[in-house]
C-alpha cells in the first residue's frame, strides 16, 4: 500500500506542479528507489524555477542515469492523486512509513550491538529513537517563512505578555520573567554562586513558582532534604522549626498546606549522589516521556561524575555542558545547571561573581544561553544596608539584556521573592 501511495503522490505532482509545491516531503521518506529519483528530479525543477512535464522529468533522468523512466513516469501520471489535501494525507502515510523503517534499522542495530557486548547500544538507540522526531520536521525555510514563523511568535508573546504571563516556563520572579521571559524549551541557563548564597533555593524557588513539573535532579542533598526545603518555601514553614522538631501551630499548619501545593505540580526527585551525565540523561528522558516535565534542575555542575573515569575538571565539563546543552534540545524543554563559583571571589573587594569565576567559565560561556550569578552581600557583610537581598547578576544572555536585578531573600524560609522592579539597571 505505500509503495501505490508513494506513486501516486509522485504522480500527482507530474500532473499538477503545484501539489509539489503544497506537499512536505523529501526523498528519503521514499521506500520505491524510482519515486525517490523521480521526486528529486521534480524538486530540483522547482528550486530552479522551471516548468516541468512527464516527458521533461524522464528525459532528465535518462540523462542522469542512462535509464528510460518514461514508461514509469507515464504510469504513474496515470494513477495519480491530483487532489492537494488527498495528496498531503497519504504524503503523511508515507512518512510514518518512513519513520517505522528507520526505527526497525535503529532497533536491529542495537540489538547487534548489545549481542556484541557494547555497553552504550541501549542508550545510543533511545537518543536515536526521540531524535526521529526531531529528524521528521522541517529544516528549509524560505526568508517568507521565516519573517512569518517569527511575527506568529511575537504575537504570541504578545498576548502572554498582555495577559501577565511569560513566553517560556515562568519562574514566580517577575523581573526575572521581564527580563528572560520565562525559561524557553531548548536553553540551557547556568546559575552560579558562592556556598551558602542559595543557588539550590533559588532553583527550588524557581520551580515551584512556575507552578508545572519540574525534574530535580539533586546529586547533594537526599528527597527528604530537598522535600523539607520545598515545604518551607511553599508553606512559610521555618527551616529550624522543622530540624529541630520544635513546630507550633502554624508551622504545622503551614506544613500541610505546602504539602498540597507541591503534590498539585507532582514535580519528580532524583538524588542520587555520585550521578554521570549519562544517568542524568536517563533519568530526564524517562522523565520527560512518562511524566512529561516542562523543565530540568541540576544541582550542580562540579558534582557530576564523568562516564569516562577521568578526573580533570576541564574535560569534565566538557563532557558534561554539551551533553545537558543537547538534552535541552532534544527533550525541549529548559535545563537549569547549578554551578559552584570559584573561591578566589571571596579574597577580593568585590566578591559579586562574574562569568570568568566559574569553573571552566569558557565551556559554560560557549554552550549556555543564559548564565546568572547570585550575590547576597549579608553573607560578607552582617551589617549591610541590604540584608534580606539577593543579587541576580545577568552575565549572559543570548537572547536579550545583561544586567541586574534584586529579589527578596527570606532566610528563614530559604523563600526568594519579588522586590521593588526599579532596582533594575541594564548595563
């Protein structure tokens, strides 16, 4: 049946140009090796802006290959679908057909490799498996398209903007949503700091606040650790009250509301301590295809292991931020990477870290689209003006301003919360 389809597409566009024109497919969705040469010959006529016939197309071929494609071309012009929508429909047949036979190759690989005792195969095929989606879509665009894909998506961030919501997955910080708009599908954005400033609340802050389901990924501290942390910033619950055991009423009562709160967004923890890229990887993609989470935390960088058994930090992290880079890209969705900045910071004046405090700060410059760095100047300075302020420095961003804002840091409750929006200053 799809070899008659994959003729009679190929036919209809012999009779009508335009429905080549109007159908989206290409030549290796084809599984007749003649429709595939007859497409192509079809498609160079129309990039080269010329009229094209049975009889042209064949001569063509002939001349390119020394065979006679006439009598195939007739027969096919013959059979063939003149309805455009007729056509798009059994075009879609043809590469679902196309999908299944790359995933059958895909999957007969695999099970040669894992027979010959490769330890990777499993893995490999899964990535390769979620990229034939990804493979499916269209990758040529003409100029038009492309100024038209890009006022379709002001329009709509437009409208979420107008309706007080962000482009990408909101962060329950309005600056931060100003300025980013949102984490977007496909970024990997870097959060660094010094110990003891909060990066790891921060992100707990971040993803309760966009109210969808997140993956934490915590190689640091355990699910209980990470749950108690979640429930002082959802319910106000006092962090010492919880690890001392001395709850009042309204701790307790705080507690439980918390505890609604973040079984609504059904976030998912993994807290393995000595976790790989390549377990991380695991983990998200199971994630994203049974749980469908919206966005990724990793927390952080300098504690994940290398699948390579080696222990220099440069080519560590070159094995691990392209990898969560690509992730990003391949699960759509936003990754977060929590990432230690250097000591060195806190035997300067101004202990505010840059971008070149990170660790391997070069790797991370060239693959993340967004990189923020967090200052808290009570950590350095007890008596300072600005105690209960935390600082986001905007050291990168891809797709829009670098510069700083302010939010409001409730130790207590590790809660990081909006402040004033005139505190922001663009450099």
């Amino acid at each position: 049946m799809t070899i008659e389809f994959e003729q009679q597409v190929v036919g209809g566009m012999l009779i009508d140009p335009s429905i080549a024109k109007q159908v989206e497919i290409d030549p290796d969705h084809f599984q007749s090796e003649q429709c595939r040469q007859i497409y192509k010959a079809i498609s160079k006529n129309i990039s080269d802006g010329r009229a094209f016939d049975v009889v042209t197309i064949s001569d063509q071929l002939q001349n390119d290959t020394g065979d006679n494609y006439l009598p195939v071309c007739a027969e096919m012009a013959r059979t063939g679908t003149v309805s455009v929508e007729v056509s798009k429909e059994k075009a879609r047949v043809i590469k679902e057909s196309a999908m299944k036979r790359r995933a059958m190759h895909i999957l007969d690989s695999a099970m040669s490799d894992i027979n010959s005792g490769d330890r990777d195969a499993v893995d490999r095929a899964i990535s390769q498996l979620m990229a034939l989606d990804n493979t499916e879509s269209k990758h040529e665009y003409t100029m038009r398209e492309a100024a038209l894909a890009a006022v379709n998506n002001v329009e709509k961030a437009y409208e979420r903007a107008k309706d007080g919501g962000s482009v990408g997955v909101p962060t329950g910080i309005a600056d931060l949503d100003r300025i980013m708009g949102g984490f977007h599908p496909g970024d990997l954005i870097v959060v660094g700091a010094r110990p003891s400033v909060g990066k790891t609340a921060f992100a707990l802050n971040v993803a309760i606040g966009s109210q969808q389901k997140w993956g934490i990924v915590s190689t640091e501290q355990g699910h209980d650790q990470i749950g108690q942390r979640c429930i002082a910033i959802s319910g106000g619950v006092s962090m010492h009250n919880m690890r001392s055991g001395r709850m009042g009423d309204d701790d307790f009562a705080g507690m439980m509301r918390a505890v609604h709160i973040l079984e609504e967004t059904d976030s998912m923890i993994n807290d393995k301590p000595a976790t790989t890229v390549q377990d991380i990887v695991r983990q998200a993609r199971k994630w994203k295809h049974q749980n469908n989470i919206k966005a990724l935390v990793i927390d952080y960088a300098q504690r994940i292991r290398s699948t390579n058994q080696h222990d220099n930090p440069r080519l560590l992290m070159l094995e691990v931020v392209p990898a969560l880079k690509t992730l990003a890209l391949e699960l759509k969705i936003p990754v977060v990477l929590l990432a230690q900045a250097k000591r060195e910071v806190d035997s300067r004046p101004d202990k505010r870290p840059g971008l070149a405090d990170l660790a391997e700060a070069a790797i991370f410059e060239q693959e993340a689209d967004q990189i923020i760095t967090l200052y808290r100047d009570e950590v350095y300075n007890p008596d300072t003006e600005y105690k209960g302020v935390m600082e986001l420095i905007y050291v990168k961003n891809r797709h829009g301003p670098t510069g700083l804002t302010r939010a409001a840091w409730r130790g207590e409750f590790l809660q990081v919360k909006d402040i004033a929006p005139d505190f922001y200053t663009q450099q």
